[in-house]
C-alpha cells in the first residue's frame, strides 16, 4: 500500500432529505479524480482506503454513504429516517458530490457493496467514468443475499446457527427478521441484534484462523449503523430488480476495467466476478489465488495497486 496520508480537503455536502454527506479529498489537488466507495453498506470509509493510490497521480475522493461513518444523522441513531437512504439516493448523492468538487469525470473505485454500488452509478452516468476498479465484487442479485444469510451456513453452521437464533423462534426469512430486531424500540433489543448480525458477518470475511476484525468492530455505534444499514438494504433487495446490474452491462461499454476478486471468496464467491467479466468485454478479471473477502489476505493489496497504477496516467 502507499504511505498513509492525510485529507487535504473535506467538508459536509447537504444532498436533501436532512442528510450531510462527509467527503475528503487527499493526494494530487491536480491529479486523475477517482472517487472511492466504501462497502457494508454502512462500513464507512477508513484511512487505509487512501492508500490503494498514488498520491502523486491521483485526486482521491472519498465518502462516507448517507447513514455511516461522519454523515450524519448516523443510522446508529434509532430517530434516523432510513427511508430515504436508498440505492438510488446514493447514486444520486456521487454524482452531486462530483458537480460540488467541479469534476468533469473521474474514476470509480469500490469494493464489495461499494462495486454493487459503482456499478449502478457508472451505469445510469457512463458518460462521467473514466475506468473502473472493482474489488471483491457482488452485484446485489437476489441470489448472491440469499447465500451470504443462508446458504453460506452449510460452511460455518455454528456461527450460522447463533446468527439463525438471534432472528428469533421461527424466524424464516432472517435478514427481514433482523430488519425489524434492528428497527424495534427497545434498544437492548437492538443492540443484541447489531451484535449477532455483526458476528455473523465478521466469522465470514476471511479464511484465515488468525483473521482479526478491525477496531472499529468493537464500536458499538458502528454496529448499529452497519447492520440497520445492511439488514435495511438487503431486506429491500438493494431496490434493484433481480439481475439488473448484470443486465445492464452494455450501458458500459467502452469504460475500461479490472475486477480484482479473491479464488476463496465465501462472501462473495467468484462466479459473479466471471459473469460480469463474460457479459463486459472491456473489464479484466483478476482472480487472487488463496484470498477470500479479506483485503488484508496475501496478494489482494498487491493485485488493486496494480490496477489503480495501470490506470494512474491514462
């Protein structure tokens, strides 16, 4: 990774809704703009994302998503309104923080979510994107929900099972379970949700038995705001029809690519990754072998700068 560095810009766009969105900006004031999306959704941004570019070819964007990180009000407040925290908000939220930082076009970087997210704003504003880094790719099909909260517990069914009890006794649908856990008044309540749904999710990330979640983990604030926020999207599919971003592909046609997608990825197995690469003639895979979702894993680091330098001058 590049050393670390320090925002030489930031500020709180008001996007409507009673939403500030936070955003910095680091590296070249003069450099290539590339906006970077953060992954949950409600994970927030974190100092290391800076450093998967070069501070001296490139303008790096960040953001924190409506509902996470310093935006605000957080969705870690039980009084936040998540019903104008959508897809389509966000989308709309980039392309007013590009006009707001008088960018002509940039370069879309995003990472799990952030990739399901960067997809779907390239597609509806292809004329504003340059190229496209995706990492640890998903692209929010039905299909890919279902097997993160259920399927994927045929491989870890004890941690699978404590996350199915914390839904409650006969619960069958778990990420709407945990939905309206998450949304209910008695904080205790919540606040044993947030736990169990980011327990779940942290047992997943990494192959590695030596794997540590990160600090921020043990917020209880950014708990709470990352499993609403998850558990609130996911329950509403991500308000995309089934297969939309995967058909919608020819809208970015001619936006050059590389999706960057570890061999053991659990959270998101590779054959999203394959699809999307088959139905986009100008992206590149590049399959890490022994990585999993974790960017820390062997190799991943080295594979997204390789990207974001191939792409640093063009």
């Amino acid at each position: 990774m590049y050393p670390e560095i320090e925002p030489y810009e930031h500020g709180m766009l008001d996007v409507g809704d009673g939403n500030l969105v936070y955003w910095e900006v680091c590296g070249n004031p003069e450099g290539k703009p590339v906006v970077c999306l953060h992954g949950g959704p409600g994970a927030g941004c974190s100092p290391g994302m800076r450093r998967q570019f070069d501070p001296e070819a490139y303008r790096i964007v960040l953001l924190d998503q409506r509902g996470s990180g310093r935006s605000r009000p957080h969705a870690s407040e039980y009084s936040t309104d998540l019903s104008v925290n959508t897809t389509a908000h966000l989308v709309a939220d980039i392309e007013l923080l590009r006009e707001h930082l008088g960018i002509e076009r940039w370069m879309v970087f995003g990472g799990s979510w952030g990739s399901t997210l960067g997809l779907r704003y390239a597609q509806l504003f292809p004329h504003r994107v340059t190229e496209i880094v995706l990492v640890a790719i998903t692209t929010g099909r039905y299909a890919e929900l279902d097997w993160l909260y259920n399927g994927l517990g045929m491989l870890f069914p004890e941690q699978w099972s404590r996350f199915r009890d914390g839904a409650g006794e006969g619960a069958t649908d778990l990420v709407a379970a945990y939905h309206a856990l998450l949304n209910d008044p008695d904080p205790a309540v919540r606040e044993k949700a947030a736990t169990d749904w980011t327990d779940w999710e942290s047992s997943i990330v990494s192959l590695d038995p030596e794997y540590e979640p990160g600090p921020r983990m043990a917020d209880p604030a950014w708990r709470m705001a990352f499993a609403r926020l998850c558990a609130h999207y996911f329950s509403h599919r991500v308000w995309l029809a089934d297969g939309q971003v995967l058909g919608d592909v020819e809208r970015l046609r001619g936006i050059p690519a590389v999706l960057v997608h570890g061999r053991l990825d659990l959270q998101g197995p590779l054959w999203t990754a394959w699809e999307l690469a088959r139905a986009w003639p100008d992206a590149e895979l590049v399959v890490v072998q022994g990585a999993s979702h974790a960017a820390s894993d062997p190799g991943m680091a080295e594979a997204v700068l390789a990207a974001t330098d191939r792409f640093a001058r063009r």
